[in-house]
C-alpha cells in the first residue's frame, strides 16, 4: 500500500495539513490525545460517520480492513501508520469511481474530520 500522507521533507504543507487532520481523527478514536493504538471497535467508529459506508464497503468491511492491516505490522492493535494504510484502503473504496488516490484520501479525511 502506499504511504502518501506521512509526511517527508519534500511534502508540502497541505499534504502536512492533510496529515495531521488525519492524525487528529485517530485521537478522536482513541478517546484521547498521545494515544498509541487503537482497537478494532474503535476503528469501527468510523463506519458511523456519515457518507462513510456504500456498496463497495459496508461496516462489516472495517473490522476486516483492521485485522488485514494490523496482521501486516508488529503489533497486536493498530498504530497511527497502520491507521493511515487503513484509511487509504477505505478511500479506495469508497472513491472508487476517483483515479487519484491522494485525491480519495483527502476526501475521505476531509469528510470525517468535518464532522468531528
């Protein structure tokens, strides 16, 4: 998967912004600030957000992004990095009708992070 919104030195600063709204909803998830992972209902929150599930991707599909992205890593519970690939996967399909996929990002992102 790509990374496209970890932030690098050659980024700009909307891809900056765009990152730290993104990390910002994760703490929101969390239940707290300086959180380091979440748990797989936490994640599920995200299906409750409006415009957040279609045909291509219903709540059901959350928990199994979650257990697919966290088998990836080292770890037991998603962290902040395994959010972001998360986060990419349900852009994908949700936009898929999109070609861009910095574009089905930001979108996605955008559309939580209003609504927070």
């Amino acid at each position: 998967m790509l990374k496209l919104i970890l932030p690098n030195s050659e980024r700009n600063y909307d891809e900056l912004y765009l990152y730290s709204q993104a990390e910002t909803i994760f703490e929101v998830l969390a239940g707290q600030k300086n959180y380091d992972f979440i748990t797989s209902n936490q994640f599920q929150r995200l299906a409750k957000f409006e415009n957040m599930t279609n045909n291509s991707i219903s709540k059901a599909h959350y928990d199994i992004i979650y257990k697919n992205v966290v088998r990836r890593s080292e770890n037991t519970q998603m962290d902040l990095n395994c959010f972001f690939e998360a986060l990419e996967d349900i852009a994908q399909r949700l936009y898929s009708s999109r070609r861009d996929v910095y574009e089905n990002l930001s979108q996605l992102i955008l559309n939580v992070y209003n609504q927070l």
